[in-house]
C-alpha cells in the first residue's frame, strides 16, 4: 500500500518562471510537432510588419533541426525594465504574459496586433533547448541566449556593422515535449506565403538549407492569391473583393466595435474541383473559423438570399440554406480586431463576440451592391446554390431517418427536428427539463432537436454495453442518435446516425461540469467513432449578462454576455473605455440555463452564428490518450492515481464553488 502523504503547507506548489510550460506543455501549445512554437516568432515579426515597421521576414530551417525567423522591424527593446530590472528582451522571452501588446487599446505601441490573447515566445523559449536573439537597434548588435527556458548568456552589446533595425530569432525545439520533432513543412510554407498575400506589399522568404530557397510578395494581395490557387480553373462569376475597416465616426454607433476594426476579403466560386477557404484574424491563421467567419458566411448568405428574393430566382418549394451557397464557394478572409480572444493559447478559433456583428456589417452590404450592380454574374451565382439545394433535397429524400437499436422506437421526450438532411441537423442533450423547456422553444425546429436529460446520468466508465443500454438514459440518448454503443476496435456502422451535432449543453457551473465530464465519458468511452468523426460537441454557454444603459443619442440601451469571468473584466474596461458611466451598468450571473429565456439561450448558445461550440474531434492515436485519462479521472478503481494527479495539477484548475 502507498504511504499515505500529509497534505499541508508543504504540498502547496507555486511553479515559478517557465516551469508551468515545461511541466504541461499541453496547456500551452500542440504537442504533436513544434509548428506552434516557430508560428509565435513569425507572428512577432508580422506585426511588426503590421504596424509599418519592415518589408521584408525571413524564414530558415537548418539540418540540425533549428529553425529562425529575422524581420526588419523596430527590434525588441534592450534597455532596462523599470519593474523587472532585467533587459527588456529577457523579460519577454523569459517571463509568461510579458510583452509589448497588454496595454489598453489606444494606449500601447501596437493598436492591432496578433499576440494578444497567447502567451508568446515565452512559450517558445520554455519548450526549446536552446534559443538565441538578435536585436539591432539604436545603431547596436544586441545578443542573448536560452538554453531550456533558462538564461544561458547574459545581453551583450556592440556597434553594428551594419546600419538597419529588426529582430533575429533562432530556437532548436526540444523533441521531448513533441511527438514528432518534425516541423510539417507544407503547413508551414502555406503559413509563410499566407502572410505575403494578407498584407500585400510584404516579403517573405522561407529557406530550406540544402533545398533552395523561396520568396512570395503579392503586390495585389488575395485577388492574386486566388489566381495561385485556382490553377487556372474558372470561377462561375467574376472575383468578388472587397474591405472595409471603422474609423471613430463610424464605429461610434456601434459600442462594442472599434476604430481600426474591419475586414478584407475575396471571395469566388467555382462548379468542380476541390476549394479552399482561409481565414486569419490580425493576419493569425484561424484554420478553426470562429465568429468572424460567422459573420462573414452569414452577411454573404444574407445577401444572396436577398437578391433572389427580389428577382423571385428559387423555384417554389426550394427553401435555400447557407451550405447551398458555401458548398462551391472559396474565400480568403483576413479581419482586424483590437480585442481578440480565442478559444485556447493556439488561437485558431477566434471566440470574440462581436466579430459576427463586425464581419457581417463589413461584407452584407458591400456584396448587396456589388450583385445590383453585376445581376448576370449574380444569377450564376444564384443558379449554382440551386443546384446545390436540388443535390440536397434529392439526397435528404433518399435517406430514410433511421432507428437504432433495430426495433427501438425514438424516446418520447425527444423533440425531434423536421428536415431530413442529417447533415445540417443538430441534437441538443439539455440539463434539466426547465432549460429542455426553453431550448425547445428557442431551437430552430427545422434542424434543430431538443433531448432533456433529467438528473445525472450513469458512470459508464468500467461499464459495458449490455449495461449501459439497460440504463434509460443512456438508452434515450443511444436511440435518438441512431447509433449503438460500441468500442474502439468494433466495427460500426454510422449510416443510422440521424444529427451531424450532438451538442452537450449543461449549465456553467459545478453540477453542469459533473454531468458534462458524465456524457463526455460515455462518448469517449461508449462511441469513440462518433468522437473520431467529429460528430460530438461541448456548448459554452455564458455565465454573465451585463445590461447597458442607453448612453445619449446614437447608443441605445444593450446587452453583452460573458463567458466567464477573465471575459467580464475585459467588458467592464472596455465600457470604462468608452465612457459608459461606472455603476450605471447590471451585472447578473446565470444559476443555469434554465433561468434564460427563449430568446437568451438562442443568442448566446444556440444561434449557429453567435453560440461557441467546442468540438470533441481526436484522431485514433489521441482518442487512445484521451481514454487513458478518463480511466485514471473516472474510473472508481483508480482512487489513488487519481489523489496523485490532484496534487500535481491542482493549480491548472479554477473551481466555482
């Protein structure tokens, strides 16, 4: 039997420096391969760019595995931290959220940047074994180096041979954080010259040592992209570009937007071959979409939704969706917020919330304009969505909404949706027949079905299938999918699956927490191909609602909901910001989902455009990790592995009681 330990003061850990990245790297970047890590150098030196300092960034992989990033920027600044007492360049790359991109906006040397919500090249540095900087600037040759996160050589400085200004990074990831040691080289040559076309005018250059050299500038930016990329293939109507960015005066009708903000875009479509589709936020790859993408995707949809309207161009019966006209569209969308935030330190899915708003301000009416002004090139357009919309229905005919289990009949507490398209169709598993109440009066009842789940269900991780059907709950939940329990290495078939979403939507609390680790075990544990296939989804609904009061002519009265709290306070700052008097504001903190109305859980966590969905998608190798850590935080047998790991982690976890 393990010696029982004493948990006092001693047992308190308070990981200092880098030590909380080294010890869970997981926390802070991929541990697949070191991509992330040389993308926050790059994305240092293309706000530079960004913000006018530089033409040029230069990237080089070396054979022995390192790799370096050079700008022709300002250069990090060398003197001495007035707090820290160190030079600034070891404070950035030495010190968690330390850099130049925190200060308010309007306030700080960057306005738009990439590197506001991650925590940087710190991260880089901690997951390296070892990384060395070159600053020019001021007329100086500045050098330092790290070696495991930790300062290996002091700043050392000397006139400049040369008279220029920028930053030289160069870092040797460390295999033992990584799977693989190996940089995805197509990946990051599409992340190079995607900087290129998003900021036209921009060099840059990427260098393989022993394979050449290659070097991108667009000096017409995505409409010469699309050119790259098409291949030669013909769109149905002529490329549609377009931007549009806020100053003081415009945004000031709009309280969460802000000067600078905005969007540029190209969009085109074409009738085979594959697309593509690439959004970026402050010139970052969002490969996850986001709320921008939302609102991009819906002031299009919007706005050819419209223009058929008005020419009656849909045959009767034909109700067009969104994915009709996405189906054959390819898209480049590079939008600029000052607020960022993102769902998780790799940023690729942008979370800000009034980005939907933004984007779709920025494109609707410009893509309203452009169709009156070119009907032919519009109607091309219109007939393709068409085509896609007749492909669809003829489809959603053939597929016959199946049952699982054979003989099963769907549970009768499930509302069910009525369109037969399995791919649009969403399944909500709700907590609590008060909040199943509202979800069922907010859902759209054509895709959208509604299962209330009552109490918590069953611990199915040492349970097996004979068992877990035998259980109500998980039997309703088994059914009204379509597909039965099964385990990793069964063969299953998903042609019964009757929602292409199956969203966990429980409260933002601890209770909700409790059943939503129960669902997600039965899931990973119970039907890991629905997890494989990216089929199984987490809602994030907000716990705060803050009312604002009209301010003066031009502002009405509005709402703003927060996920948690981190993203209460940026709220609050920013309303301090605009002069929304203090205290005049209502702060009120959701007890469940229950307690929303029809119109609230639609806005915050229903709405396809507005809600934040997390996706439950592993790749076999992963879903086999996954399992293994549901065994060791569920399974009853594993009481002490499981005290063990508490004590390790327990400063990662931020409890709501």
């Amino acid at each position: 039997m393990a010696k029982q330990q004493v948990y006092d003061a001693s047992a308190i850990q308070a990981l200092k420096g880098l030590e909380p990245v080294r010890r869970m790297p997981g926390m802070y970047t991929h541990t697949v391969h070191p991509l992330h890590i040389v993308q926050e150098a790059i994305d240092n030196a293309v706000d530079e760019a960004l913000a006018g300092y530089g033409k040029r960034i230069t990237m080089r992989v070396f054979k022995d595995g390192s790799v370096e990033v050079e700008d022709e920027g300002r250069g990090i600044p060398v003197d001495m931290h007035p707090v820290e007492r160190k030079p600034a360049v070891e404070v950035a790359f030495g010190m968690l959220h330390a850099g130049g991109k925190f200060a308010k906006s309007g306030e700080g040397v960057y306005h738009i940047s990439g590197g506001l919500h991650g925590v940087g090249v710190a991260v880089s540095n901690a997951l390296s074994k070892r990384l060395e900087v070159t600053v020019y600037r001021d007329g100086g040759r500045h050098t330092i180096a790290f070696e495991g996160g930790e300062l290996k050589q002091k700043l050392k400085s000397e006139k400049a041979k040369e008279r220029r200004t920028g930053t030289v990074v160069r870092l040797w990831p460390d295999p033992k954080y990584f799977d693989s040691a190996s940089i995805p080289m197509a990946e990051l040559e599409h992340l190079v010259r995607s900087k290129a076309y998003l900021l036209p005018g921009l060099s840059t250059v990427l260098e393989v040592e022993g394979k050449g050299k290659k070097t991108w500038k667009y000096e017409r930016g995505m409409a010469q992209y699309f050119e790259f990329m098409l291949a030669g293939r013909e769109l149905v109507a002529p490329l549609f570009t377009g931007e549009r960015y806020f100053d003081e005066k415009s945004a000031a009708g709009f309280g969460d937007i802000e000067a600078g903000e905005g969007a540029a875009w190209a969009i085109g479509w074409v009738t085979d071959g594959d697309i593509f589709a690439d959004s970026h936020v402050n010139l970052i790859p969002t490969r996850s979409g986001g709320t921008h993408e939302a609102g991009f995707r819906a002031g299009v949809f919007d706005a050819i939704h419209a223009f058929m309207d008005t020419r009656a161009l849909a045959p009767k019966g034909v109700k067009l969706i969104a994915d009709d006209v996405w189906a054959r569209a390819c898209f480049t969308l590079s939008a600029r917020i000052v607020r960022t935030q993102f769902h998780g330190q790799t940023k690729e899915k942008l979370t800000t919330r009034h980005a939907a708003k933004l984007l779709e301000l920025c494109v609707k009416d410009a893509f309203e304009l452009w169709l009156s002004e070119h009907p032919d090139e519009g109607k091309k357009i219109a007939e393709l969505a068409i085509e896609q919309a007749l492909a669809r229905l003829a489809k959603g005919k053939k597929v016959e909404r199946k049952k699982s289990s054979g003989i099963a009949t769907l549970p009768g507490k499930l509302v069910d949706c009525a369109s037969g398209d399995v791919t649009r169709n969403e399944l909500f598993l709700v907590e609590g027949d008060s909040a199943g109440g509202s979800a069922k009066e907010a859902r759209d009842k054509e895709s959208q079905a509604i299962l209330p789940l009552r109490g918590k269900v069953l611990n199915t991780m040492s349970k097996d299938s004979r068992t877990v059907l035998a259980n109500k709950e998980l039997q309703a939940i088994a059914t009204a999918i379509g597909v039965d329990p099964h385990g990793p290495e069964d063969a299953v078939d998903l042609s019964g699956l009757r929602y292409g979403k199956v969203i966990l939507m429980t409260d933002a609390d601890v209770d909700g927490g409790h059943i939503q680790a129960l669902l997600l075990t039965f899931f990973f544990m119970h039907a890991p191909k629905l997890v494989e296939a990216g089929h199984v989804y987490v809602a994030q609904p907000p716990l705060f609602k803050v009312e604002i009061p009209a301010q003066g002519k031009g502002k009405p009265a509005r709402r703003a909901y927060c996920l948690d709290e981190d993203e209460l306070e940026e709220t609050l700052a920013a309303l301090k910001k605009e002069k929304v008097k203090e205290g005049s504001w209502e702060i009120s903190r959701f007890k469940g989902l229950g307690e929303m109305s029809p119109e609230q859980l639609w806005e915050t966590t229903m709405n396809p455009d507005t809600r934040r969905l997390v996706r439950m998608q592993l790749d076999a190798r992963q879903l086999k990790k996954a399992r293994q850590t549901f065994e060791l935080l569920m399974d009853s047998g594993e009481a002490e592995g499981r005290r063990n790991w508490m004590r390790e982690h327990w400063k990662t976890v931020e409890a709501d009681v």
